[in-house]
C-alpha cells in the first residue's frame, strides 16, 4: 500500500470516529489531518470523492438526492482545484517578479548612485524619492578643480524598462567627457545615442548645466525638461529657467542652446522634475507658486533641509503616495 492510499484509509478512520462519537477531539485530527493531505497533493475533489465512497459504505441505503448533491458538489470542487492551483501558479511567478524588481532596484540605486560634491562656494541639497520600487528620475553631479556640472532626467515612462534606460543614460553620458564643459553640445550627442539606441515610444527629457565656480555662473542647456526656478537675492524674487529644447531620441539632428545666469551670494538655483510640479491633491494639481511658496518658507535653512522639508509638505499634501518619481535639487551660492 503506497503513501496516497494508507492518506485515504486513514481518512476513512478519522471519519468513521467522528460519526460514531462526533467529539471535539475528532475534528481536531480531522484539522490536523488536512495537512497531509496537502502534503500528497491530495486535491479538494478527491477529498470529495473519497468522502462520498466512505458514506456510500457506512450508508448503504443514503438516498438518491443525497448522492446527487454529493455529484454536483464534487463539480464545484473540481473547478474551484483548477481555479486555486492556477491562483497558486500566478501568485509563485508574482512572488518571483517582485523578488527579480527587488534586485534591479537594489542594482539601479547602486549604478545611478552619485555623491553630491563639496564645494567652498554652494550649499547643495538633493532628494530624489521614486513612486513605486524603479526610479524614472536621474541625477548625477561630476566635480572638477573649476566647475561643477549637474544633470536632472525624467524617462517619459516608468517601471523597469524607464530604470534600464536610464542605466544607459548614465553610461553613455560617461563616455562623453570631451562635451561635459558645453552642455548644448553634450546634449546633442546625447540626443544621437538616445536616437539610436531608445525604443520609439520612449523619450527622455533633461537638464544638463556647468556650474563655473571662478566667475560663478551657471551655463545650462534643456531638452524638453520641466523648468527650474532661480532664485535672485539682489531684488528677493523667483524667476522661471525656460531652456526650451526639444525632447531627447525625437530627432537626430536636434540642435540645443546653451543659456547662463550669474549666481551671485544668497542666489539659488533650483531644478526638479515633473514629479514635484505636477503633486496631485485631493484638489488637484499644485501650482509652481505653491512650490516657490515652500522654498521661500524654509530658503533660511541649509539647503539639504530645504528640499526635505519640501519633500515632506508635499508628501503630507498626496497623504504619503507619490504619484510620481520626485527630484529636487536645490545650489544655494553662499554668502
């Protein structure tokens, strides 16, 4: 006698005792017994069917409309097996996406990870939260003896194919140093490598800009990226960093202009992505004033606090679910 079969005699005991004295103690074996029953991959039905052949035995004389309820019942449980090893089979492959979602997370944050600099001359704060596990957002900072360059992205897109073009983002604007110190021209190359090598209906927008920290001014070039906000101390009012630009991957032969401010102390310089604009409330979108409003609510602060403390407002104001992949960073030249 194999393993199933002692399974469905003892299944037959089990019952037998519990008809005959129908004490506690019996429907607890008769629990406790439901894992072996799993263990053999015993399904529903054929508990079922072995219930019915037992009573059949015990009750010789069970009438015909008992049987025939036993019948139908038996179908049910054959469709509700089918149907719970299925949901079984999905939530095993969820459980292993996920797991895989986990790892490319943990992989992107280590390959998109980028110190912020120290420099003499700015207070730098930066924050960059994703919506769900992927981050579509990109920031990235190089340091050299006279200048500090900065790059925010968006991917117009999101999960793991947004995180994996990213990834390449980075890689390929690594391998253009040469253009690091125009960004217009790093643009266009960029726009070329993202032309060739992006799908179609994936598009990135960015803004890329040298901080000079000789003359201290800032050269910035835009491809379709949300504008920035420049905070001027001299008269204590924000102003709009328009760097129109088409977006990256569009057009191969894309051409970008290249602007600049003077950053003189107690000026700021704010970029972010469209994930801090476009908050959504429970009243709808936030205005770009609104922003401007909590900047100037906390501009006394170091500039790390300022984007934090940004971050939690809105934050506060979505009721803790970000709708979108969230970058703020804020270059306060100090005075």
């Amino acid at each position: 006698m194999n393993d199933r079969e002692m399974i469905i005699d003892r299944y037959k005991d089990l019952l037998t005792t519990y008809l005959k004295g129908k004490s506690e103690t019996a429907l607890y074996k008769g629990q406790q017994f439901s894992r072996k029953l799993i263990e053999q991959q015993i399904s529903p039905d054929d508990v079922i069917s072995h219930h019915v052949n037992v009573l059949s035995e015990l009750f010789p004389d069970m009438s015909e409309g008992m049987r025939d309820s036993f019948d139908f019942l038996l179908e049910v449980m054959i469709g509700y097996g089918f149907a719970y090893r299925e949901h079984q089979s999905l939530r095993t492959r969820q459980r292993q996406l996920e797991s895989e979602i986990e790892v490319a997370a943990s992989m992107q944050q280590t390959l998109l990870l980028s110190d912020v600099p120290d420099v003499d001359s700015l207070d730098i704060g930066v924050i960059s939260v994703p919506a769900k596990k992927m981050n579509g957002d990109y920031f990235n900072f190089v340091k050299d003896d006279k200048s500090i360059s900065v790059a925010v992205a968006d991917i117009i897109g999101k999960g793991i194919p947004a995180a994996l073009c990213m990834s390449m983002i980075k890689y390929a604007m690594d391998s253009l140093p040469e253009q690091r110190m125009q960004p217009n021209l790093l643009l266009e190359n960029l726009n070329r490598v993202v032309e060739q090598n992006v799908h179609p209906n994936m598009f990135i927008t960015m803004l890329y800009g040298l901080y000079d920290t000789d003359v201290h001014k800032f050269y910035f070039a835009g491809a379709g990226h949300e504008p920035g906000f420049f905070y001027k101390a001299a008269n204590d009012k924000f102003e709009d960093m328009f760097a129109k630009g088409l977006v990256l991957g569009v057009s191969r032969t894309t051409k970008y202009k290249e602007f600049e401010k003077r950053v003189d102390p107690g000026d700021m310089i704010i970029l972010l992505s469209d994930g801090v604009t476009e908050c959504r409330t429970s009243k709808g979108f936030i205005e770009r004033d609104e922003i401007v409003g909590l900047i100037r609510e906390n501009m006394h602060k170091p500039a790390q606090e300022i984007v934090d403390c940004v971050f939690a407002e809105l934050e506060r104001l979505q009721e803790f679910e970000l709708r979108d992949d969230f970058t703020l960073i804020i270059l306060k030249r100090r005075v």
